[in-house]
C-alpha cells in the first residue's frame, strides 16, 4: 500500500485507541469514586438514599 495512507491509518487508530483508553480510566475512577462514596457514608444517610 501507499506509505502515506498507512501512516493515516495507523495515526486514526492510534487516536482511537488513546480515546477508548480514556474512556476506560474514566469509568474505572467514576467506579473508584461511588465505591469511597459508600464506604464514607453513614448508616442514616445510607438508609435516605434507597
């Protein structure tokens, strides 16, 4: 194939690789967050939230 349009292939799915990966980190901290969230709250506030 054409060097050029290998190189512009690659590029287009090296940025999506670098966008699922952020995707990723952010689903696993948004994961990480609501997990602290729960260990921190109390007993009363625990039972106003269900």
């Amino acid at each position: 194939m054409n060097a050029e349009f290998d190189y512009t292939v690659m590029q287009y799915h090296a940025a999506e690789l670098r966008q699922a990966a952020a995707e990723q980190r952010r689903a696993l901290e948004a994961g990480r967050t609501r997990r602290a969230e729960r260990r921190h709250r109390s007993v009363f506030a625990r039972f106003l939230a269900s």
